[in-house]
C-alpha cells in the first residue's frame, strides 16, 4: 500500500458499498485493481472464490492472474477472473445442459462464422451481393447483444428485416445442431442460464460477493445485463447484516473507442447517474497520470477542453489531470503536434510521416522512431511512403500468426477431432493441403462416430 497516492490508497480500501473508479488513462487503475484484489484477500480475509474480476482483453485478464498470484503468492487459476466472453464461456462449461448446449460445443471465431454463415446464404438461394455474408453477421452479432432471438424480432412486415431475421434463424439452427457457439452467443446464452434457472442465479449471488470491472466504459449491453443479473438484490442482503458486498467498477467515458465492439458508454454513464442493479454507485477519481509527462498530459486535456466544451457533469469529468511524472530533457514532453490529412487514403499523411521520418534522421541519425497506427491495414501508405523516401522501417505486429494458414489447418483439426460434428472444421480440413487425403483414414479410425459429409 505504500506505494500507492491518497486517492489510489482509498479506493482500495473503500467498503461502503459499490464504488465507481473515474480513472484517467496513465492513473495507475491496474495497480489498484491489483491492490485491490489483494486487500479484500489479506486485510477484509474474503475468500478468492468469492470474488469475481472482469477485463476486456484476454492480455489484461493473464496480466492481472499473474500479478494477483505473484502479490498473495497463491495460484490464481481457480480465481474468476477472466474477460466477459471468458467467464461467460466458463459458466457455459460448467453448466452446459442447463444452457441447451452439447458438452463437447465448440467456439467459433469471426472468419469461420461468417464462412458459414455464407455458405447458409447460398443454400438458401439468395444473391450474395444483396444479402452480404459480412452484413448478416453484423446484424445477427447486434441482435444477440441485444438479447433479441429470431422469434422476438418484430419486422413489422418489413421483407427486408424478414429476410435477416430468417437468415439469423437458419444460422442459429445450423450451430445448434452442430454443437457451435459464437463469440455473441456466449453472452446470450450466459445470461439467458441465469434468467432461466432462478436458483443457479441465487447460487451465484450467494458465492460472487465481491465484483471487479475494469474498463467499464467498453461494456456493452449484453455485458452490462449480466453484471446486474449478478448484483441485483444486493442492497437486501446488505441490510441483513450479513458482511458487505462490494462492486468495484473502473472506467473511463473519455476512453470509449469501442462501440464498433457494441460497447455503449451510454452505459458508463448510466450506471454513473444511476448506479447498477438498484445500488447507487459512489465516484472516486484517479487524477494522477504517472505515464507521461505534463507537456502531454496539458496538451490532452486541452484537446478534451476543445472537443467536449459544454459536455456537462453527468458526462465527463471537469477535473483536469497532472503527471506525476518526473520532467526528463532527453523527452522532450512539450513536443506534441496534431495534424488533419485529407480523406486520400492516407497517401498525404503517409507523406507528411514519412518526411518528418527523414527530417529527424538527418540531426539525429541514430533515432529510434515508432509509428503507431490503429488497424493493420492502415500500414500499407506508410510503408510505401518510407520505401520511396529510402528509410528503413521494421514492421511489427503487421501478421498474426494465429491467423496463419497453416495454424489454421492444425486449430481445425483440433477441432474436429473434438466435435467430428463439426462441419465447418472438416470443410477447413479438406481444403487444407495434405489433411485433406488424412480425413477419410482419421474417419475410419472413428466408426462409432458421425460423420457430417
């Protein structure tokens, strides 16, 4: 605890019921998430099974397991912590008949979804280029987070509308009797466990006391309704008596970049104005940028003094940030500049960086620049631009190897050697070089089980 600031010291120690963390990028918010964690732990002796902590990325969730086993030096596996998707799909595991699932179901990633959802298109004898495989699976995803099956939808007559609601029906038919989840169904499907089983609800309430949510301006609504499925009723428990329950909720509306993701910081800033599940939520914020220096931290604020002049209260923080971070001459932290480009596909900007790129190496030949950019695919003008102007670049992060096509013949392969139902895979499969001729002698190797083609 010693190393944390005033703000940072309450927050972690704060039990008065649920507490909503305004924190500023740079705050610090992992380390009290971690501290936090902790003090429940050691100081309030609360049970680690008894405390669920949510992250938005899967390197966020391995990060804090790690940090929490290496503070308490206990192993953290048996911890919930976890991204939504992650925990949604570990109660799936746990509980996959009450949820209508196969026990062996598989999870689909977004290229094999939207494969099979084109393939479903063309059975169906409908023209790809009106009914777009990558625009069912936008809308079928948006309607799952919304909570909306085929049968709730209301088209009101709409040809169109019915056309993507069939489509959706047809799809989630297919995966069904398959043994196929998607990323957007393992959050229906959570929350649906728990609206149709009362009683595994109430078990989960009674065991997770103890909530952690980091990044809650990224919730969407899906997520959002699974946090108040879990917390509503609290305020009745609380009264008895009983050792308080705490919601320990860290966001940022000024960081919500994700609503492509069908996050709503609509949300964030519900749950600010309302609080969650019938409980009010106090705000503490973190003020303190211990990231960058004050030349950066001044100018963002000034940036958010432009964009959001008249925001009101109820939608943004007033206070400013400081750094905390030490003024150091060999980082200039003043030098920011911002620039708009012409909408040209990125060849002006690409231009401009590729020019400053040249002007920095000429008085300091011996820099190590980064250019950071927001999707792969905008790396392409850039790389050009600095192959023209003869500077060398390393590109880092511009291939995944996941995505490789020979990893993806092996992941199918795992795959349908857990579920030979699985369709999708054995298709991967015959289209993969070599595993292909191996599927008819693996299928021999597995008489007693079906065979999808």
């Amino acid at each position: 605890m010693k190393a944390l600031n005033p703000r940072q010291h309450s927050a972690v120690r704060y039990l008065d019921g649920p507490l909503l963390v305004l924190a500023g990028a740079g705050s610090g918010k992992t380390r009290v998430l971690i501290h936090r964690l902790a003090w429940l732990i050691q100081v309030e002796h609360v049970s680690p099974l008894s405390i669920m902590a949510v992250t938005f990325t899967n390197k966020a969730a391995g990060e804090m397991r790690q940090r929490a086993q290496d503070l308490l030096q206990v192993s953290a596996r048996s911890m919930w912590i976890g991204t939504f998707h992650g925990i949604a799909h570990r109660l799936l595991r746990m509980h996959w008949e009450e949820a209508g699932l196969q026990e062996n179901f598989q999870i689909l990633d977004s290229d094999d979804q939207q494969r099979i959802i084109r393939r479903l298109i063309k059975e169906e004898g409908l023209d790809e280029a009106q009914w777009p495989a990558r625009q069912a699976q936008w809308y079928i995803n948006a309607r799952k987070d919304e909570g909306q099956r085929p049968a709730t939808i209301e088209h009101m007559g709409n040809p169109m509308t019915a056309q993507w609601v069939r489509i959706y029906e047809i799809y989630q038919a297919y995966c069904d009797r398959a043994g196929l989840v998607d990323f957007a169904e393992l959050l229906l499907r959570a929350h649906e466990l728990w609206l149709n089983n009362p009683l595994l609800l109430e078990h989960y309430r009674k065991r997770l006391t103890h909530l952690l949510v980091d990044e809650f301006q990224d919730t969407s609504n899906q997520q959002f309704k699974l946090l108040k499925k879990l917390m509503r009723g609290w305020h009745e428990h609380n009264v008895t008596g009983a050792p308080p329950r705490t919601a320990f909720i860290v966001g940022d509306g000024m960081q919500s970049i994700y609503g492509f993701r069908y996050a709503d910081v609509g949300l964030f800033l519900q749950a600010k104005a309302r609080g969650i599940g019938g409980l009010p939520l106090e705000s503490l914020e973190l003020t303190q940028n211990f990231r960058s220096q004050a030349g950066v931290v001044d100018w963002v604020n000034r940036v958010f003094a432009q964009v959001f002049p008249k925001v009101n209260d109820a939608e943004r923080s007033e206070v400013s940030h400081t750094s905390a971070v030490p003024v150091n001459a060999a980082l200039p932290g003043n030098a920011v500049e911002a620039h708009l480009f012409p909408d040209d596909a990125g060849l002006a900007e690409a231009n401009w960086i590729a020019g400053k790129i040249g002007h920095i190496y000429q008085s300091e030949p011996d820099a190590t620049i980064a250019v950071l950019i927001r999707a792969r695919s905008h790396a392409a003008p850039i790389i050009a631009a600095l192959q023209q102007h003869d500077l060398p670049f390393l590109g880092r992060d511009l291939e995944k190897i996941q995505h490789s096509a020979s990893v993806m013949d092996l992941l199918s392969l795992c795959r349908w050697l857990s579920n030979p139902a699985d369709e999708v895979a054995a298709l991967a499969l015959l289209r993969a070089p070599f595993c292909g001729l191996l599927l008819s002698e693996i299928y021999a190797l597995l008489e007693d089980q079906p065979r999808p083609l």
